[in-house]
C-alpha cells in the first residue's frame, strides 16, 4: 500500500498491477485536487492506447491541456487517465513515442506549477524510463504492487481482500470455501474481486457463501489447473493422472513457456508437499484435522526454528489450503514410498535433459512407477 502524498505536489504518478487500487486512489486524488483549487476547467484525458498512434494522439492531448491556462483564472487539473505506454513493451516501445515522452519529461521540468496540477494513472510502469524518473524527481510516485506466489502471505493478503469484498457486499463465506477460491485463483487481486462477485451473484438471497457454491462457478486459473495434476498424483489415481498428463501437454502445445521440465518441476513440489507433511504428522507438530479452520489454526503454533528457512522446503510458507487438501493424499503413500518417488523424479529430470527419449513417454512412465497400483487396493500407510 502506497503511502498518502501531500496534496500540494503539483505531479503524481499513481501506478501499479493493482488496477482496482490505483483506479480508486487516482479518483480519490483527482477529487481532493478539484475541491481543493475549485474552477470548472479540469480536464481528463484517456491514455488508453493500443498502438503508437493512439499514444502520440494521447500524449499530444496532454500537452495542449497542460499549455491552456484555466479560462476563470483558478488553478487547472489534469488528469492522464489509464495510461498504457510507460511499460518496456507494448505501445511504449515505438521510437517515436519514447521520444515523445522525453521530451515532455524536459517539458514537465521547465512548466510553472503554481496554477496547474497533473495527476498521471498507470498500470506496470518501466522505472528506467527517463519519464518515469523525471516524474518521481519533481513530483511523487505512488506505486500498488500486485500479489506473487513470491510473497510469503500472498495467500493470507488474499484471503483479507475477498473478506473486504465480502463485507461490502453483506456476504460472509466459509474457511473452507474462501481457502478454495484462493487457491482456484490465486495471487491476482482482480481476478479474486471478479470471482467473488460472481459467487456471490450465483448465491442470491442468501448471506453465507459455502464450498459448493465456490466450486460451482469459480473459475481456475493457469496455475490452479495446473494444481490439478499434482492433486491426481496426490490422490494415486492414475487414470485421472494420465488424463490431467494429457490436458498439460495439450496446453504446452499452445503455450511456449510450458515445458515438459516446466511440468516436472511441478510433481517435484507436489511430492515435497507430501513428505513435508508427512513429517508433521509423524512428529505431531499438526493434527490431521478434517475441518479446515481447526487445521489452520494449529499452523502459527508449529516451531519455526524446526523448519528450514527456504520457503520451497517450509510448509508454513505455503498456502495453508493447499496445505490441507494434500492431507488425506499424504496418507495414500508410507515415507518410503514418497522418497523412492523423488528418486523417480530425479532421473526423469535427467533423462529428459540428457536423451533422445519421447518426453511425454518419459513423463508419462515416470508416473506409472510412481502410482503403481490403484489406492483401492492397498492399504494406507
């Protein structure tokens, strides 16, 4: 959260992957900036630009409102809204329209300010930019960044903005159904706000959202589909497995950053999951409960100094839904059995790196070792 700037810098710069954030606070800006110098010559341009021509219009707009004095005398806002072109690609790139930008940035610095405010919203911003360096020298940048499955509490940050849709909206939802929309969507804020309002569309009359409703309508995302595969290795089915196998390199197909590796990667984690959690159950550092609140609530109390502190071998560091639905599958597989999977795994990751092999072939041999037989029809250990 960006902190409140004074309102008598005469330049903001509100920017950010957090849209719904920069949109509000922005508004909120240009609001305050009106009462405060009162007129009626404010103006708002739309920098939306989806070509180098549509910027250089935007930009030529901005300059002509920035060199028309206020017709009644009084101070004059301008507001260059929803601006498209100060990131590294897109529209920005065009030479032309670099160009442009610094020479305004050479403008900006030499304009008087006493009667004249100029409020700038942007989604992701280049800060090399000459632009952008010039606006964070003469006035103030406010920046809202978005969620990434980098950040420790992603989830937890998460979970407190459905809750505040939620409020808004006089909803409440259950542990259960708010650690699945979290994990279904993920750490992209608007995406969460759309869902939410949707479930909460699909629930009508009623005040309280359950599973069944957020499993019902929510959409997942890339990455939680992805999920899917590693909870069908969780879960030792291994039809399901193969087709989820499938669907992945389908998907790979259409998607150049998805990568036969890229999908082992993720079955690594998946089986480290488990044997992290196997871990906890065998030292009873946590209950296998089977109500999600009652699980969450054992987690602050696990010692942090018998965990590692890279969070891709630390279970708390992980979202604690996630978490939870790998219980009943860590139970499908003894200790063992998840270390041999490793070991699997390991020399797939060199087979494929290293031979000629088909490695949808490998993968898919891989996984077979690892399942084996249907968990019907062996005991659980």
């Amino acid at each position: 959260m960006a902190a409140a700037v004074k309102s008598a810098l005469p330049i903001v710069l509100v920017c950010g992957e957090d849209d719904l954030a920069v949109k509000q606070r922005a508004r909120q800006l240009y609001q305050q900036w009106c009462t405060e110098v009162g007129g009626m010559d404010h103006e708002i341009i739309d920098a939306g630009a989806a070509t180098g021509s549509e910027a250089l219009r935007a930009l030529a707009k901005l300059r002509e409102a920035l060199q028309t004095l206020p017709f009644f005398g009084s101070a004059k806002v301008v507001w260059f809204q929803n601006c498209t072109f100060l990131v590294e690609e897109g529209p920005g790139a065009p030479q032309a329209v670099t160009a442009s930008l610094v020479s305004l940035a050479d403008e900006l610095k030499a304009l008087r300010w006493n009667d004249l405010r100029l409020l700038i919203s942007a989604g992701k911003v280049d800060r090399r930019r000459t632009f952008y360096k010039t606006l964070d020298k003469i006035g103030s940048v406010e920046a809202y960044a978005g969620l990434s499955v980098e950040d420790r509490d992603w989830a937890d940050q998460a979970e407190a903005c459905v809750q505040q849709e939620l409020r808004a909206l006089k909803k409440t939802m259950s542990e259960e159904a708010l650690g699945e929309l979290v994990a279904a969507v993920g750490p992209n804020l608007r995406q969460l706000r759309t869902e939410t309002e949707k479930v909460t569309l699909f629930v009508g009359d009623r005040t309280s959202i359950g599973l069944d409703d957020v499993l019902a309508v929510v959409s997942r995302n890339k990455q939680a589909r992805a999920f899917a595969l590693g909870d069908a290795l969780g879960d030792r089915d291994l039809p399901k497995l193969l087709r989820c196998l499938d669907a992945e390199v389908w998907e790979m197909r259409l998607d150049s950053q998805k990568t036969p590796i890229g999908i082992l990667y993720g079955l690594i984690a998946k089986v480290r999951v488990l044997l992290l959690l196997k871990e906890l159950l065998r030292l009873r550092l946590v209950k296998p409960e089977p109500d999600y609140a009652r699980f969450k609530a054992q987690l602050p109390g696990v010692p942090t100094n018998l965990l590692p502190e890279d969070k891709r071998y630390n279970p708390l560091a992980m979202n604690s839904y996630v978490l939870f639905k790998a219980l009943p599958q860590a139970r499908q597989y003894s200790s063992e059995e998840l270390v041999r999977a490793m070991d699997l795994l390991l020399a797939c990751n060199q087979r494929l790196v290293s031979s000629g092999l088909d490695k949808v072939a490998v993968l898919q041999q891989t996984l077979v070792q690892i399942v084996g037989t249907s968990p019907t029809k062996r005991p659980s250990r």
